[in-house]
C-alpha cells in the first residue's frame, strides 16, 4: 500500500504549507509608508540638532555681551573717577603740573579703552573726533546768574592736538515762546565762542571770572547746544538738558 501512494505522480500529492503569520499578511502599503517616514525622522533629528546648536549660539552670544557691557561699566567708573582726581589736582596744585600731565596722559588712555568698549556695542564709538565729556551748571547767590563748565576731550592718535572754537546757546522759553540765547548775549564780556586748545582734554572757561551765565529776566531754560568748529567746519553739535548740580561756591 505504501508502493501505491509512492506511485502516484508529484503533481497530485497534496503538499502541507504553514499558515501565514500576521507579518506575512501585513499589507504592502504599511511597509511603504513606513520607508517614506524615515526621511521625515531624519529631517526632524536634523532640525532638532540645528535649533539646539543655534540656541547654544545665542546663550554665548549673550554671556559674551554682558561680560563686555560689565567691563564698559567698570572702565567708565574709572574714568569718572580719574576725571575727579584730575581736577582736584588741577585746583589743589600750583606747582604740580608733572602730575597733572600724569593724570591727563592716564585720562587719555583709558578714554581710548572706554571707546574701544563702547565700540563692541555702538558702530560709530571708536571713529577719531571730539567729545563733549561733561556739562555742569550751578547757581550762584545772584537770581538769573549761573556757574558753568565744559569739558571736552577727543577720540584719536596721542600725538594730536585739537585747536578749535565751542559755541554755546541756550534755549528755553520767555512769555510762552521759544528763545534761543547765543553765548555772546549771557555774558558779559561778549565772547561768541570758546576758544579751545588742547592734547588730551580742556575744561573751560579756564577764567572763573568768565564762567557765569547771565539769563534774562523772565527766561525758563531748557537746554544747552554746544557747537565745536574749526575754520568754519563743523566737528561735533550735541544738545543737552539744563540741569543745574547746585550752588557755587
């Protein structure tokens, strides 16, 4: 009986497959939608690498911004305070114009580090030129008559000497309207301007006598302009508020 079934031709033996798994029977659609989503996972890896480099980026960025405004403060009270002491020196010392030179090479130097501070946070803190460093008012024991003083420095070369003039206006209100007030018609010598001569920095009037401003009766100050020009060219105009520091002495 076994000589008969082996007999029989291939074609008519039944043959015995497995069931098919649940893998097996997974629709083709499945497996291509799987494939079309590993670009979609690598572009979101890629994505989430590049924000966290770029946020890393701007925290240094930051940190490096704070550590130079934290040195712009530091050098600034310095130079505030070299300022002091220089003119203590200048009032307290006859003789003693050595340090005084001293003081201003050391006021120049560090003015130049302050601009090269202040020139990692503003474009235009380091281009060569004059500045307006100060402007103090005070008011004296007579209404009307004030104090005042002006000191301007530079931005540049060491070597260099500035030789110019500095305008003064003031300008306010008188009855409701809008006044302005050169220098020439608040003092009483005259003088329309300021002459100005010096290396490192000059604080004028150099004459004490000469630095009172007389207002007109009735006039409310706002603001100074100042004006710096050599030879008929412009080399600085800034406007400031009227503040007044006190009574002079």
């Amino acid at each position: 009986m076994d000589s008969e079934k082996i007999d029989q031709p291939i074609a008519e033996q039944s043959v015995e497959r497995p069931p098919a798994s649940p893998q097996q029977r997974r629709p083709r659609w499945l497996s291509w939608l799987l494939l079309a989503g590993l670009p979609v996972c690598a572009w979101l890896g890629w994505a989430a690498a590049m924000h966290s480099a770029q946020m890393q980026d701007y925290q240094h960025l930051r940190e490096e911004r704070a550590g130079i405004q934290a040195e712009l403060e530091d050098t600034r009270l310095r130079y505030q305070q070299l300022e002091v002491d220089l003119l203590v020196a200048r009032q307290s010392l006859s003789d003693g114009q050595e340090v005084i030179t001293d003081l201003e090479q050391q006021l120049f130097r560090l003015q130049q580090d302050l601009a090269q501070y202040q020139g990692a946070l503003a474009p235009n803190a380091m281009a060569p030129g004059v500045r307006i460093q100060a402007f103090e008012l005070q008011r004296t024991d007579v209404p009307g008559v004030f104090r005042y003083k002006v000191m301007v420095s530079r931005v540049g070369n060491e070597s260099d000497t500035v030789q110019a003039t500095l305008g003064i206006e003031v300008q306010g209100k008188q009855e409701g309207q809008e006044v302005r007030i050169p220098l020439a018609e608040l003092t009483t010598d005259g003088a329309e301007s300021l002459a100005l001569n010096f290396r490192y920095f000059q604080v004028v009037p150099a004459n004490g006598n000469e630095a009172e401003l007389m207002l007109p009766v009735g006039f409310e100050p706002e603001r100074v302009h100042l004006k710096v020009e050599h030879d008929g060219q412009l080399l600085l105009e800034q406007t400031v508020e009227w503040t007044e520091t006190g009574v002079g002495s």
